[in-house]
C-alpha cells in the first residue's frame, strides 16, 4: 500500500454523482452513506467529509483507485496524481503508436 494514504475517505462512485460512499485504506469496496436529489448537493457532502478527515484531492483519488483496483496499484499512490486530482503520467510511459501504413498500401494483400 502506498505512503500517504488517509484512513478512509469520501468519493463519489464510478457513475453515479448522486452518491456519497466511504473507501477505507487497504479495503476494496465501499460503505454507501447516502444519495442526494442533486450532484452539487453531494459533491458539498463528500468534500466536507474529506475536509473533517484532512483528506487531499490526490489522497482521494488514489482511495478511489485503490478501491476498485487493489491498493497496489499505481493509481493507489496520491503522489501519482496533481493538485487537481489528474494522473500523472508515468515517467516511463510509451510513447502513442504511430500512425500505420494508409489504405492505399494495403491492397496488395
């Protein structure tokens, strides 16, 4: 399990912006805690919660992962995200196919 990692934290689950659900560290799954009638309702809800718990947008994010994923992924790891909750990229990544050959010089086939 990745460093930094909160005890649980506040996301909203893949899909539904309505839900507030609780992730712990090292626990795949969630906790639903409630539904909301509006998004912007919820997403007030889980960002106090993670507030009360000192929880950052990298740390949530990385809960979130590691949730779904197992906490041994690289995507558990808060210091694989930004200030704004993106995914780094990793430092070793491969660079995008180039473009193959065009129609044309497949014909022959």
């Amino acid at each position: 399990m990745a460093a930094g990692l909160p005890a649980a934290a506040a996301v909203e689950l893949a899909g539904d912006p309505l839900a507030v659900a609780i992730v712990r560290a090292g626990c795949r799954g969630y906790w639903l805690i409630t539904r909301t009638a509006e998004a912007i309702q919820a997403a007030a809800m889980r960002e106090a919660i993670n507030a009360a718990l000192g929880v950052t947008i990298p740390q949530r994010e990385a809960m979130a992962a590691g949730s779904m994923f197992g906490y041994g992924c690289p995507a558990a790891d808060p210091a694989n995200y930004d200030d704004a909750g993106n995914m780094r990229p990793a430092p070793d990544a491969i660079a995008p196919e180039k473009p193959g050959p065009a129609e044309d010089d497949c014909r022959g086939w």
